[in-house]
C-alpha cells in the first residue's frame, strides 16, 4: 500500500500531510484515514513536525486562538497536557510544538508568527479540515460568535459603566438647571355668564304684563 501526501500551500505557509486509507473503513486508495505524520514550512522558520496527537492539537488550538484573536482578545490555547501551545508574544504570536507527548513541557519547537503568517497558518488548517480526501473526526472550536460575557472581560470595568453613568449624570444636571427657574403663574379662566332659565324669564316677563310683581313669602 503506497502512503499518500497532501499538501496545503498559502503564501508563507506549507502544511504537508502524509497517511494512508482505513481499509477496515471502506475507504478508497486516494483517502487518508490514518495519519502517520505531517510537516509544516514557514518561509525563513525550521520546519516543525509530529504525529497526529500534534496535528489535532494544532487544529484546535490554533483555531481557537484565532477566533479570540479576532474579537480582539489574546489568550493563551493549549495547557500542559496539549503537545500544542499557542500564546501572545509583544505584536506577534508563538506557537511551542513538543515532540515527546509524554514529556510535555520540555525542549518544545517554536515558531514566531506575524499577523500574516498567523492567517495563512489558519486557511492551511481550515483546507485540511474541510478537505474531502482526510476522512479524519476533527474537534474544531464553533465557528460562532464570541459570548457577550466573553467580550465584556476585554473591556475595563470602568470603561463598561462610563456610558450610563454620563447619561444618568447628564439627566440628574439637567433636572437640576431645571429648578432653578421660576414656575409661571397660572392664569385663571373667567367664569363663563350664568344662563337663566327660559321657564323664569318667561314667569317674570308674565308678572310684568299682567302688572303684578310676585311678592315675598315672608
């Protein structure tokens, strides 16, 4: 059985895998469902290789990394039982490789990455998941949003309430500036002219005909 390779180029970046199909799958010759190695290149970088506890480290946490990265948080991936470790290092990124996975933490191979190569590191990683010829169960990060709790612990806590407290300071100063002018007065409506009765005229029109002029009870 001849051992197949795949290769995944970006501009900086070059990830080679190599494998062979899991007869007791069902898959085809051209099909790697076992991985027995793989390799990548950086341009002016030694080359950094493993096994496939490497490769699926790699996958997740690099894309991991990357997801935070782009919400702008930069947060270390990979404990101490990862074979894979990626962190923040000034305005780059550095990625430690151990090759003894049983020995994790000692004598790692590390890789300095720009923003650029970092991209290019993560299209290499996105093509060899998402290609059809690597019949291989990956554990990818969600390729969802970041949780609001998330992106609230990147931002100062005093920077978080500056926003309602200026528009609760701002309401109360104006309520304030508010009192200090004088109330108007009100102006009172005139009472509208009592309408009598048409049955009274009517009586007092009679009594001033007939000259009798109705007279007190009394």
């Amino acid at each position: 059985m001849l051992k197949l390779s795949y290769r995944y180029d970006q501009t900086s970046v070059r990830l080679l895998v190599d494998g062979l199909p899991d007869l007791s799958a069902g898959q085809t010759d051209d099909v790697i469902g076992i991985i027995l190695s793989w390799r990548l290149q950086l341009v002016a970088a030694p080359e950094v290789k493993g096994e496939r506890e490497h490769l699926e480290a790699l996958v997740i946490c690099v894309l991991s990394y990357a997801r935070y990265c782009l919400s702008g948080i930069r947060t270390p991936f990979g404990g101490s039982s990862s074979p894979v470790r990626i962190y923040p290092d000034g305005e780059k990124h550095r990625l430690d490789i151990y090759n003894n996975i049983n020995n994790i933490g000692v004598n790692p191979s590390s890789l300095i990455l720009d923003d650029a190569e970092l991209a290019d590191l993560v299209r290499c990683l996105d093509n060899l998941r998402l290609d059809s010829r690597i019949l291989v169960c990956w554990s990818p990060p969600p390729c969802l949003p970041l949780h609001r709790h998330e992106l609230d612990e990147r931002v100062p806590v005093l920077h978080r309430f500056a926003a309602p407290l200026t528009g609760i300071g701002g309401f109360i100063l104006t309520a304030g500036i508010a009192l200090l002018f004088p109330i108007p007065p009100t102006l009172t409506e005139a009472q509208p002219n009592t309408v009598v009765p048409n049955t009274v005229v009517k009586a007092v029109n009679g009594h001033i005909g007939s000259g009798k002029y109705p007279s007190n009870s009394n």
